[in-house]
C-alpha cells in the first residue's frame, strides 16, 4: 500500500512511520519541519520504500496514495501558540487540501484530531458523545477549533464526495522523540529533572491528565485506519493522574531532592481528562498496553541519551 503521512518527521508521526515501514509499505513522509526534524526518520532515508518531501500543507499537492494519515499540526500549546493565525490556516487549509487529494485519488483518511476538541470538559471521563465546552475566543481556541473544523470539513467531504474517513481523538500521548523545549508537561517535567531544575507545576497542580504511550497510539490509530468504523474515536489511556502526582514521580525517578515551583496556571487549561474507551475497545480491540511507569523508562532514558550524551547538560 502507498501510504501518505503528513507531519510524519514529528513525534507521533515518525513513530507511526517506524510501524509503516516495518510492515514494508511504500511511505511519503510531508513536513514543513516546523517541529519535526530529520533525526526522528533519518534511518529510513535510504530505504527504497521511503520518500521524504517537504511541504507546507497549507498549499494543495498532487500525489497519488492510498491512505493519508493527516497529522501536520502544531501540537503543543508552546508551537501552536506561537503563531495562532497560522495553527488556525493548517487546520482549516491544510486539512481542505488534503481531503481534496484524497477525493481525487480515492484514499482513505484518517485526521489526528484531539481530546482538545472537549475543551474544559464538564462531563467524566469524556464520551466521544460529549460535544465540549470549548472557548472560541481563548489563547487555546486557534487548536481547539482549528481541530473541531478539521473534524466538521472530514464529515462533510464524506457526506458530499464520499470520502472514507477516520477520525482518532487522540488524548495526551507521551514518549521518546518528545521535543524537550516544547513546553508539554512530561517533557518539560523530565528535562527539568535531568538538568537539576526545580519542575514547573502550574496552578496547584490538581488539575488531572492521562498518558497514553506512543507506540500504544500508533497501534489505536493503524486499528482504526484499517477498520470499518469512521469515528469519532477517544484512543488514550484512561490512567488518570494529577499533575503534581505525575510531578512527583518523574522527579523521583530522577533527581528525588528537586524542588517543585508552583506556576501561575495558563488560561483555559482544562481542569480535568480522561478518555472513555468503550468504543476503541468494542470496534477496534484496542486498549493502551503500556503503563505509565514502564513508558517512563523508555521516554527517560531516550531524554537522557539526548540531553546528556549529545548536549553535554
Ligand atoms: P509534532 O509537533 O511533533 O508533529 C507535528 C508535525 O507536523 C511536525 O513534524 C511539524 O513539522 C509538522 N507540521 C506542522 N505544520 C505543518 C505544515 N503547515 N505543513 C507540513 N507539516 C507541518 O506533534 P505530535 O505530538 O506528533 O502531534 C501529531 C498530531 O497529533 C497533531 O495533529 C496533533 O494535533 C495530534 N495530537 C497529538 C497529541 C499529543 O499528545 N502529542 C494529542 C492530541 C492530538
Ligand atoms: N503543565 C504543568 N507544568 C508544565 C507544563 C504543563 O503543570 O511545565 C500542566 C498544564 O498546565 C496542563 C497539563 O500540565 O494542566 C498538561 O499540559 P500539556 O501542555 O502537556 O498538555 P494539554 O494541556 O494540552 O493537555
């Protein structure tokens, strides 16, 4: 199968590549490298299999694939912040061009949508029948609905062109490959702790998330793209933890003496998250495998080959 990934030189998107080219399909990798980088795909580089072109999706491209995983966009709230007008642009544009080529070639897709599309959800754990309660007008807003419109353009290029769609709303993922510098929680958590900074908590820290491992994600996300069921789907790990709890364990495992530094809180940062997974579990036979305690040890010890081998620090 040739199988489009758009975003792929980012953190979710190389490690779905790794599973793509293990299964020995024929892959095109499309980044603008906003966030993603070389390193994450550089050993696929000489594999006949692989391409690699960069590209802004914001402008239309003619390609001719049989699926397209749609994950270009910004993600942490530091990058996607950074330039609001444009994070709105690669939702809205980005993702018309690339349901566009998938009308005209007759490629299944399949949007990285998000748990962000609930807002500060006041339902919990979060069914994907919940419909949010989502700022349109917040520092947040240009994701959430960047995300929401995404989600709306998909169902509407399937009601008109019948376009085969997925949508995965995919809920906090972590691992290795994480930019250190891109401001989500358990990278900065282990950064701090790895360079014997006191770890940033903002609020009070009660606020709760769960972590759903990489390589669980990208199982979720081939499951869902290969299955029957269009979605929406939650595909997350139901663990719930606060962050001062997921603080304090990071900071244990590394450096047990580290100061934690209570921060102002950000505005609109949801106070609660947890997916519900019946449907990722009836559909797709699907249910996160690894527990926080063992994605840890993996993302840790990447982080620490990076900072401490490589930068020195
Ligand atoms: P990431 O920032 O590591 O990856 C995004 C990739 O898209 C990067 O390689 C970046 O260079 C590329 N990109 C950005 N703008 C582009 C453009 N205009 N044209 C081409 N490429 C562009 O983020 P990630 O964590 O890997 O997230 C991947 C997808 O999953 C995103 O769509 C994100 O919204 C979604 N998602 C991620 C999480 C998470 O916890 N990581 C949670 C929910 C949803
Ligand atoms: N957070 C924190 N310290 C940090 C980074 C994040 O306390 O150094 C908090 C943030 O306010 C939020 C949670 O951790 O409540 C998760 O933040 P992240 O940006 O990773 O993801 P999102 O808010 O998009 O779920």
């Amino acid at each position: 199968m040739r199988i489009l990934v758009t975003g792929g030189a980012g953190f979710i998107g190389s490690h779905l590549l790794d599973r793509l080219m293990q299964e020995q399909h024929e892959v095109i990798c499309l980044d603008n490298f906003y966030t993603g980088t070389k390193r994450n795909i550089s050993k696929w580089f000489d594999r006949p299999n692989f391409e690699l072109i960069r590209h802004d999706i914001t402008e239309p491209i003619r390609l001719e694939v049989d699926q397209i995983y749609h994950l270009a966009c910004p993600a942490s709230p530091v990058h996607y912040q950074y330039n609001p007008i444009k994070t709105t642009k690669v939702s809205f544009l980005g993702t018309a061009n690339m349901l566009g080529l998938a009308k005209r070639v007759k490629a299944r897709f399949l949007l990285a949508s998000t748990s962000e599309v609930y807002g500060d959800p006041d339902v919990h754990p979060q069914p994907e029948e919940y419909h949010g309660n989502v700022n349109t007008i917040g520092i947040r807003s240009c994701y959430d609905e960047g995300k929401r419109i995404a989600e709306t353009l998909s169902f509407d290029y399937h009601r008109e062109h019948n376009v085969e769609i997925r949508i995965a709303r995919i809920f906090n993922t972590y691992g290795p490959r994480m930019l250190e510098n891109d401001g989500r929680v358990v990278s900065n958590f282990i950064a701090q702790s790895l360079k014997g900074n006191p770890l940033t908590v903002y609020g009070d820290g009660s606020q709760t998330r769960s972590f759903c491992y990489v390589t669980d994600l990208v199982d979720g996300l081939i499951k869902l793209m290969n299955g029957d069921k269009t979605g929406p789907i939650n595909i997350g790990n139901p663990e719930e933890y606060t962050i001062l709890q997921l603080a304090e364990k990071i900071r244990d495992r590394i450096n047990p003496g580290q100061e934690i530094s209570f921060k102002p809180l950000p505005q609109d940062d949801p106070k609660q998250r947890k997916p519900d997974i019946t449907k990722a579990t009836n559909w797709l036979n699907w249910q996160p495998t690894i527990a926080l305690e063992a994605g840890l040890t993996e993302t840790i010890a990447e982080f620490k080959q990076r900072l401490i081998v490589e930068k020195g620090c």
